[in-house]
C-alpha cells in the first residue's frame, strides 16, 4: 500500500497507542501478502482513530473496549485494556466501563471482560516487579 498522509497518521496512531514493541512484533513479517494485510488494517482501523474528529483518543478507547467486549474479542479488548495508559483511560473508569458491558452486552461479556481486566492488571503489576 501507498504511503499516504493519512497511512502515516493511522500508522502513528497506532505505535502511540500500542507501543512500538507491539507494533513492530505485528510487521515483522517480510511476506509482501502479510505487509499488505497490516497496511490494510493500519489504515481501515487506526485511520479512525487518526481523525481530527470530536472523539478523543480516550473516547475511542473506551468505545473500542466497549465493542470488543460486546462481540467476545477478549484478546482485543485485552490488548486495548493494556494500552489504556497511553489513551488517558483509568482503571476506575474501566471498572466503570465493566457495568456498562454487563448492562447492555450481557452478564458472560460483562464476567468475560472482567477476567481480561484481572489478567491485564496482575501482567502489570508483574512487569513493574509488584505482588
């Protein structure tokens, strides 16, 4: 895919928000069709993200662990959960966001989403050497 203005934004985006180890894990691979598909991605999902829009990052963070939640994408909702640092969330407004999800998607998202927020917190303290 074409380096554009809007392919460069989504892919700051996305390093901002995920980090640079995580990122660069996901392109590692030099396969032309695997490049491809992570241009594609970048650009359709981060490209969102990049708008100049009313949405905040911390908004879009949050509606992004509300959507993945709803559909059982765990390890997305993870994923995001552990990024929520760099997007402004907290995790009193993820415990918060907890209630939401249960309300509105179902008692098995909202103790789904639960476990994944207990595992992205203990990863945490972990790493930082806590516990």
């Amino acid at each position: 895919m074409e380096e554009t203005a809007e392919l460069a934004a989504a892919r700051a985006m996305r390093r901002s928000v995920l980090g640079d180890a995580y990122v660069d894990s996901m392109t590692a691979n030099a396969d032309p069709a695997a490049q491809e598909f992570q241009d594609y991605l970048t650009s359709m999902a981060w490209g969102v993200w990049a708008r100049q829009g009313t949405l905040t990052t911390r908004d879009r963070s949050l509606l992004v662990m509300a959507m993945t939640a709803a559909l059982g994408r765990m390890d997305e909702f993870r994923l995001h959960a552990g990024s929520s640092a760099q997007t402004g969330v907290t995790d009193e407004e993820i415990d918060e966001l907890l209630f939401q999800i249960a309300a509105y998607c179902g008692a098995p998202a909202g103790v789904a989403a639960r476990r994944g927020i207990v595992a992205v917190r203990a990863a945490r303290e972990e790493s930082r050497g806590v516990g």
